[in-house]
C-alpha cells in the first residue's frame, strides 16, 4: 500500500509540476516535506525510533541532497513533458544501488540490478527516440 501510494502521490506531483510550470512550486515541496515531519512524529512512538546519529544523517540528507534535487526537477520542469520527467525522476532509483555499491561496498541483488537494467534500457530507447525526432529534417534542393 506505500509503495502504490507513493507511485500515486508521485503520479500527482508530476502533474502538477507541470501544469504550474508558470508558477513557484517551492511551496508545494515545502508542504509535503512538513507532511512528512508530522506524519513522522505521530507515527514514531518508539516503533520507529533512531539514534540521534541517524536522525542527524537524514536531515542533512533531506536539506541538502534531496532539496538539490528535488530544485533541480523543479527548474527542468518547466521545458519537459510530465511523461519524461517521471523517466528521467527514474535515474534516482537506478543510481541508488550503484552509490551504495560504489560508496559502502552493498553489492545490489540480482533483482535489484535487473530492474535497474530495464528502467536505464527504457531511458536509452526514450532518449534516442526524442533525439531523432528532435533532430531536423534536411531540406531538399527544389530543383530551380
């Protein structure tokens, strides 16, 4: 049920990023990041306690990596379709194994890599097509 909710929440902020591409959509990114603080501390009554180092670790990581991230999909917004946002939003999940793997050793399991295979392939193949339909058409001589 997470993960479907947040593939639909996901779903939904794609959307509207895009239809206020006009607009400043910090706000919205600033409201779900206190969602998730509030929903933190009424669901953490010791269930999901953490060392102070970890909680440490997690708000450096949601003040700097993710908020640099999350204002870079926020800037690129503005010139791509919802579509590809959500493809090129994919890399994060691609490259997360392979930080951890690169960083602290975790080797990725062999689903895990499989799946990062496929999302990376669709992105290649999106990435080509957009290309060669970007690209533009020579003209030809009109004979005069």
């Amino acid at each position: 049920l997470a993960a479907l909710g947040n593939a639909a929440t996901f779903a939904i902020f794609i959307t509207y990023l895009r239809r206020g591409r006009g607009g400043d959509m910090r706000p919205t990114v600033i409201l779900g990041a206190l969602t998730g603080v509030v929903l933190a501390a009424l669901i953490g009554d010791g269930v999901l306690s953490a060392p102070l180092h970890d909680i440490l670790l997690c708000l450096a990581w949601g003040a700097f990596a993710q908020t640099t991230g999350m204002t870079l999909m926020l800037i690129g917004s503005r010139g791509l379709p919802a579509a590809e946002i959500s493809l090129v939003a994919m890399v994060e999940f691609v490259l997360a194994p392979t930080w951890a793997w690169t960083v602290t050793g975790e080797l990725p399991t062999p689903l895990s890599a499989t799946g990062g295979g496929i999302i990376f392939a669709a992105m290649l193949g999106w990435s080509f097509r957009r290309a060669r339909l970007d690209r533009p058409v020579p003209l030809r001589p009109t004979g005069s």
